[in-house]
C-alpha cells in the first residue's frame, strides 16, 4: 500500500544546492513527477506533472512562471529546438504511463487500495484529473 507524504503531497520538483549539499527550493506536487526537466539559458525551466500540467519556472526560486493543462499526464522529458523561421520551441508528449499513471486506467479500479501495485491506495482519483492520451504539444518561446 502506498499513501501520499507529508502535506498530502506525493512529488516535488526539487533545486539542489550542490555547493552547500542542501536543498535550494521545492515546487509541491499532488503526483509523482515522472519525467524530465529542461533547464534553459535564461533561468527557466520546464516539467511536466502527472495529473497534466505543463510548467514553466523560475530556475532560481522555483516560481511557477507559466502553466498550461495537456490532455493527459506527462511522462516523458521537455524538448526545445530551434525551428525553420529561426525562433525557439519546447515541446512534450503528453500520455500517462508508469506505476501511478495506471490509475488513470479505466480497468483499474480506484475502490481497490492495492490495485496497480498498492499505487491505488495514495492515487485513487487519478483518473478524474487525467486520461490515457497521446498528443503532443508544442509552444513557441517569445521573441527577443
């Protein structure tokens, strides 16, 4: 059985002061965050989270600078490139997987605690914020 930790919360996105072995600052998540983050020049950095948001943050405090809900959880790891007309784009794939992303599954039962490996029990309303999906987004940085 699993259960969410302390505050409620079952992820974070956390800085880590490497110079001073401690933790800089933290964004609390409802889920597990199961993908990458993409760090920009600028100090800005983006994830995705579990139940469907799309960030932006401020790389030196962990403000949230920017959201966007996708259609389903995210799992993979922000892309950027620089497209054909010369501007900058962050891309990501939105599509729920992984041990607690089976909850938004409809075969998984959320009346069950042990189901999809006891993540059930710290994850039953998963399916109500998200679903299975497969998109992908794409956004334009703005211009200089």
């Amino acid at each position: 059985m699993m259960y969410p930790g302390p505050g409620g919360y079952l992820g974070e996105l956390i800085a880590w002061d490497v110079v001073n072995g401690k933790k800089a600052w933290g964004i609390k998540e409802q889920y597990p965050l199961q993908g990458g983050v993409l760090a920009t020049s600028g100090d800005v950095i983006f994830y995705g989270t579990t139940d469907g948001w799309f960030k932006a943050a401020d790389a030196t405090n962990g403000e949230v600078l920017w959201k966007f809900k996708v259609s389903s959880g995210i799992v993979g790891n922000p892309m950027t490139y620089i497209g054909p007309d010369g501007r900058q784009y962050i891309a990501i794939y939105a599509g729920i997987g992984g041990w607690i992303g089976s909850n938004a599954f409809e075969k998984i039962s959320a009346d069950d605690p042990t189901a999809a490996l006891g993540t059930t029990g710290a994850a039953a309303n998963l399916k109500k914020v998200t679903a299975r999906g497969s998109d992908v987004y794409v956004f334009a940085l703005p211009e200089e």
